[in-house]
C-alpha cells in the first residue's frame, strides 16, 4: 500500500502523513526534508542555490538516514529548498531514493509536491491536501513562535505565498493534484477533524 499525500506549504499534509502511516502502520517519508537538507547543506558549505550540478551533487550524496527535522524546519529553510527543488537535475537525483522508500515491503506514506503525479503515480491512495494561505500562515507561524523562533505572522504570510508562487509555477514536477487525487481542503478543520477525514479516503480507496 503506497499513501501520496500532496500540498502546498503549511496545509497540513506533513502531520496528516505521519499520524495516517502510525494509524496504517506504514513507513513515513517528509520528502520535503530532502529538499531543504540539499539547501541547508549547500548555504552551510559557503554556497549558492543556483548552481545546478552542485546541487545535483548533494542531492546525490543524502543520506536520509541522517535528516535532522529539527534543524531544517527553521524559518527560512523552505524558502532555500524550493529554489533549489525548481532545478531539473536535483528532482531527477532524487527521484529513486524516494521510490526505493514508497516500494519498501509493507508500503509507505510520502507527502510533498508531486508524489502523485511524479514519484508514484500508481498510488494505491491520493490525498492532495489544500487550506487558505491564511490559515496556513496562522499554522506555521503558530509552530515557529512555540519553537521560541522571532518572526512575524506577516513574514510568515509571505513565505508561504512565495513558496505556493515557485513551486506550481516551476517547470519540473509543478504543485498540482494529480488527476485521480482526492481532494482535501483543512481550513475549517481541526487536526483531529482533518485526519478523520484523510482516514475515511484511505478506507474508501480499500
Ligand atoms: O514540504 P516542505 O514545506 O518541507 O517543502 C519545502 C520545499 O521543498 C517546498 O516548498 C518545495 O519547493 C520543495 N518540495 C518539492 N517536492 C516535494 C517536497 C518538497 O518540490 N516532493
């Protein structure tokens, strides 16, 4: 059983995967964390985001058995992956680890961009999880100041707006809902609420 879970920034689809693979008893993978693993080893190096085949490089060399969370969900780590995730040849170095990861026996649950329309288009299950900007602002900024970060909602806002501008614009691997996603929308719902809902599509989809 493969779990795409797609979205833009903030939506949710990031807590939504790890408690639907503990629920499933499945593998979990925030595909996410490579892209901003790739910025964060590049901007710690002295370096650039734009220079392709050195980033290609490191995206080459991840190990994800060595991602740290913690460190890469700061503030402004986004904004680095996704300059770095619109470059063709650091997508296409990622591509295989992270179908080694959705074919694992047992099956996984992997949440990012284009999971469902690129990665595993076979997908036993679609998830493309949206909310408002503003509610997803409302959200991250929320986890930022309880981390003990000093950035403002509106920074934040920004951010996300930002993001959700590169990300379905970029040629490669563009946001999107694949065609036979579900559609799930979590401005008006709770994480709990949310979560019964991602549930009931997964069930649904046998
Ligand atoms: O999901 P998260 O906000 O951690 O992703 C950071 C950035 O990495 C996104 O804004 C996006 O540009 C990129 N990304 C991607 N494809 C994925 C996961 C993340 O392009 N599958």
């Amino acid at each position: 059983m493969i779990v795409a879970i797609d979205g833009p920034a903030a939506s949710g689809k990031g807590t939504l995967g790890k408690r639907l693979a503990a629920h499933l008893r499945l593998a979990h993978l925030d595909t996410g964390l490579l892209y901003r693993a790739v910025a964060h080893r590049l901007l710690a190096a002295g370096g650039t985001l734009d220079d392709e085949a050195v980033a290609a490089e490191a995206a080459r060399n991840l190990d994800i058995r060595t991602l740290d969370p913690e460190a890469l969900r700061g503030p402004g780590m986004g904004e680095g992956a996704s300059v770095i995730a619109a470059l063709p040849a650091v997508r296409a170095a990622l591509v295989e680890l992270q179908r080694d990861f959705a074919n694992q026996p047992g099956g996984a649950v992997l949440d990012g961009r284009d999971i469902g329309t690129v990665i595993c288009p076979d997908a036993h299950v679609k998830v493309f999880v949206t909310a408002s900007a503003e509610e997803r602002a409302r959200r991250r900024h929320g986890e930022f100041l309880g981390r003990g970060e000093s950035v403002t909602y509106e920074e934040v806002l920004a951010d996300i707006r930002a993001r959700d501008a590169r990300d379905t614009a970029r040629a490669t691997a563009p946001l999107r809902p694949a065609e036979d996603a579900c559609l799930l929308d979590t401005t008006e719902l709770d994480i709990e609420a949310a979560f019964r809902a991602a549930l009931a599509i997964v069930e649904a989809a046998g």
